[in-house]
C-alpha cells in the first residue's frame, strides 16, 4: 500500500511570528509602565503644591491671628519677613488703616515662577 503524502505547510515560515508577537506585547507594557511613571511623577508635584499652598495659608491666618491679638499695636505688624517653611518664602504684611493684608510668596523647586497667597482681613478696635 502506498502512503500518499499530503503538503503540509513550510514550518520555517511561521518561525519568527511568535517572537514579533512578545517583542509587541514588550513594546505595549513598557509604554505602559512609563505611563504610569509619568502619572506618578505628576502626581507627586500636584501634592507638593498643594502642600505648600496649605502652609502659606496658614502662615498667613496665623500672621492675621497676631495682629488680631494685638490691637492696640496692628501697624506695628507690617513689613516683610524670610519664611524657613517654604522654598524662597516671604511673608509681606501690608496695613492700611483697619485693613491688614498679607501676602505669602514662594518658589516651587525646580520651577521659576513664583507662587504667591493673599488673605486679607478688617480689624477695627473699636472697643480699646
């Protein structure tokens, strides 16, 4: 009996599909992978400068807060002082009359521009 033979296909040709195959699917999570960096990246700059603008707020009441405690003395509270808590901090405090606003500058590290909070406030003595 004679075994009839039936064509098969090259194997040879189908060799490389498998390796195009893994070096795409390394491609597409690597990609991946600093996408995710990125995002972290980002992440942690967002949450710095939230930070720093929580502190300037706080830095600012609390300058508020003194002049507020201290009526009889409220233009004595003006001027401008270095603020350790925040990169190139000032605080700048500014009175006109009942008015006391305070300005709070700072820069981002690595960024040049400046970032800056102002919170103004009335104090009267009217009862000293």
């Amino acid at each position: 009996m004679k075994m009839r033979r039936t064509a098969s296909p090259l194997p040879g040709r189908q060799g490389g599909v498998a390796m195009l195959e893994a070096l795409i699917a390394v491609l597409l999570f690597s990609f991946g992978i600093l996408a995710l960096v990125g995002l972290q990246a980002s992440s942690m700059r967002l949450a710095t400068d939230a930070k720093m603008r929580i502190d300037a707020s706080y830095l600012a009441n609390q300058k508020i807060g003194e002049a507020w405690a201290d009526l009889a003395n409220v233009a004595a509270q003006a001027g401008t002082v270095d603020l350790a808590e925040l990169p190139e901090g000032k605080l700048t405090t500014v009175v006109a009359g009942d008015q006391v606003t305070v300005t709070v500058t700072w820069k981002i590290p690595g960024s040049s521009a400046t970032q800056s909070f102002v919170s103004m406030a009335r104090i009267n003595n009217n009862g000293i």
